[in-house]
C-alpha cells in the first residue's frame, strides 16, 4: 500500500492507495473489489458550529469530517494523481492554498508494525 501524505498550515492529511493484490476495505461505497489500485481517504471542510477543533495556518478552524469516499483506478499513476489531487482540494476547503501543500508518497507493507 501507498501513504499518500500532504502537509501545510501546520497540519497534515493521509489517505492510502491499495494497490494490486491487497485488499482494500470493504464498506458501503466501496469501489468494485476487482480495481487494481484503490484510493481511500478522509473528506472535510470547514463548519460554523461542531465539528473537531483545528489550528490551521496560525486560524483555530472547526472541521466536520465526512465519510471517506473510496475510488477505484485501473493504473498505479492513475491513482496517484487523484490522490494527489484529493489531498491538495481537502486544504483548499479549509482556506489552504493547493500550491502550498507538500506531497510526499510512501510505500508501506502490509502487516508490518508501524
């Protein structure tokens, strides 16, 4: 499985690619378990009222969370540029600015300790 990570504004967001062979989750929602690379991670923006207390930027933000929204691809760089592209909007919902978010990828194996 593939971390994708994005860090800006003194926060960070990571969501997983599974990749061929492994086995994605399985939930309501899920994409067909026959995708060879599925992306899987948090949604969220930016709530008046509620939601989880974060420091952005230096801002004190209230984020709501929403379910995560698994997508299925048939290629590794496919997958890779919708979770790079996912990650970059997730910060711009929250007033981040895409350009300012740092990516970075890493490959981490299944079953092992963490």
């Amino acid at each position: 499985m593939l971390l994708v990570r994005g860090r800006a504004g003194g926060t960070e967001l990571t969501g997983t690619v599974y990749e061929r062979g492994e086995r994605a989750p399985s939930f309501k929602g899920a994409p067909d378990e026959d995708a060879p690379y599925v992306w899987v991670c948090d949604e969220f923006y930016e709530v008046e009222s509620g939601g989880t207390t974060q420091e952005v930027n230096g801002r004190e933000l209230r984020i709501a969370f929403e379910s995560p929204m698994p997508r299925g691809f048939d290629t590794r760089e496919q997958a890779l540029a919708a979770a790079k592209d996912h990650v970059r909007t997730q910060f711009a919902r929250i007033g981040v600015d895409g350009g300012d978010v740092e990516i970075e990828v890493q490959k981490e194996e299944p079953g092992a300790e963490v």
